[in-house]
C-alpha cells in the first residue's frame, strides 16, 4: 500500500506563489513518475507537471514559466512551486505516483483558490 499526504494549497491573490508539497510512504521501492494533475469544477482532470527519477521533466503549456516541479529523492517527496498564479490555475490539485509496471496512486487532492 501507497499514502500520498499533500499540503500546501489554499487562497492566493491573481500574482501570488504557492507551494505544494506530496510525501510519498509505504510500499514505494521503484517509483518512477511523480507528478502533479489539477481537475477544475466541469472540467476534465489534467496533468500540469511530472518528474521521473532522474529529474526529466514536463510541463502542461499553460504553466511552462510559471510552475517548477521538483523531488526529493531521499525524502520521496515531490513539489510545485506556483508562482504569477492567475484565476484560471483555480482548481483542485491531485498528487499522482506511478510504480513500474502498473501501480499508480493518487492523493486526496488540495485545493488551490486564485481569486483577488
């Protein structure tokens, strides 16, 4: 079994930065892809930023300049920094961790709220 514990979302003014943070416990020898997906009210869940374990990354459009994933290796722990975060980046963010070769696991979700 997999625990995914997110933190770090909330309110936050259009121009303003969070950080959110995923730690990762349990059965998780081998994990590969760790990455962050957002699912706004009406709309389809989307990846916005994923990390394998040699540091590649990728970026959704939308967020390239603004967003950086990064991840702690040593800690199992992956990141995003936010920042000139606009009312559209509004949405429910979901940690997401994939184990080769079929294990995924997704955490509970932190809302992220970016209104003036």
């Amino acid at each position: 079994q997999v625990q995914l514990v997110e933190s770090g979302g909330g309110l936050v003014q259009p121009g303003g930065s969070l950080r959110l943070s995923c730690a990762a416990s349990g059965n998780i020898f081998g994990i590969s892809v760790m990455g962050w997906y957002r699912q706004a009210p009406g709309k389809q869940r989307e990846l916005v930023a994923g990390v394998t374990s040699n540091a590649t990354t990728n970026y959704a459009d939308s967020v390239k300049g603004r967003f950086t994933i990064s991840r702690d290796n040593a800690k199992n722990t992956v990141y995003l920094q936010m920042n000139s975060l606009k009312p559209e980046d509004t949405a429910a963010y979901y940690c997401n961790v994939n184990i080769p070769p079929w294990r995924t696991y997704w955490g509970q979700g932190t809302q992220v709220t970016v209104s003036p």
